[in-house]
C-alpha cells in the first residue's frame, strides 16, 4: 500500500502497486472495521458518561418566538413538550442576529413542570417594534430538571 488518508487512516494502493484489487478491498474493509468499532466504543463512553453527567435529569431545548408591538413588555407561555418531576432549571437568550437596535431583556418566569413564560422587555421602556412594524424576537432556551 503506497499510503493512508490523512483524516480516517484508510488504506489506498499506489500507482507503483503491483495490482491486486481483492487485497486492497481487504485492507479497506478491515481498516473501516476498526474504524467503526472505534466510533461505536467512544459512543458508548460518551453516551454513559452524559447519562452520569445528567444522573437522572432530562434536557429539553428549543425555540420560539414574542412578538412584540406597541409595547415595551410581552410575554409568550412555552411548552416544555414533555413533563419534569419538578421545575426545571430555565435559560432563555437572544440570538444576537434577532435585528433591531432596542436594548432587551428576557427572562424565563412561573416555571411550571411544563411550560415557562418567556418576559421579553426594553431597558428604556421603548416599544418593541423594529422600524413601525411589530417585531417578532426568536428565542433559544433550555430547561434541565428531574425526569
């Protein structure tokens, strides 16, 4: 074999190699063997070691979005889509490419075993409108807490 390719290591004959196709599809299986078995046994650590991590909690993210208007504070209830034990712990934030120039805070409020509600409101009690039009805010949020 003239050399291994630089990211997975797998076998591959040269142009000065004598041809022998069967030894060559030999080699590639079993390197990809090894590959394989490698990838399924760092899953198998990283899926045991996050079950260890999480030690019986459930992680739950998504999306939303408030949609603002002529107002300087809305909030939108957030449904977990599955139910905790207790309440969960909540993070709420803003992707910085939501537009607008109006400083805003959001915060997760009445945590429930369900759902959350998403308080989105301006420092300056300005409106929340982007340009006259109502502005829609996207959200990202996470809730760890007991199953």
């Amino acid at each position: 074999m003239a050399g291994t390719t630089n990211n997975r290591r797998y076998p591959f004959p040269g142009q000065l190699d004598a041809d022998n196709v069967p030894a060559d599809i030999q080699a590639l299986a079993e390197a990809i063997d090894t590959d394989v078995d490698t990838v399924k046994t760092d899953l198998a650590a990283t899926t045991a070691g996050l079950a260890t991590a999480l030690s019986g909690k459930r992680l739950i993210t998504g999306t939303a979005s408030i949609v603002g208007g002529p107002s300087y504070s809305y909030t939108r209830t957030v449904s977990f889509g599955a139910t905790f034990s207790a309440p969960p712990l909540v993070w709420v934030s803003i992707p910085t490419s939501a537009g607008g120039t109006t400083q805003v805070d959001i915060r997760p409020t009445d945590i429930t075993t369900t759902a959350f509600i998403a308080w989105i409101h301006s420092y300056d009690y300005s409106n929340l409108t982007y340009g006259g039009a109502t502005l829609s805010v996207p959200i990202f949020w996470l809730a760890i807490g007991a199953a």
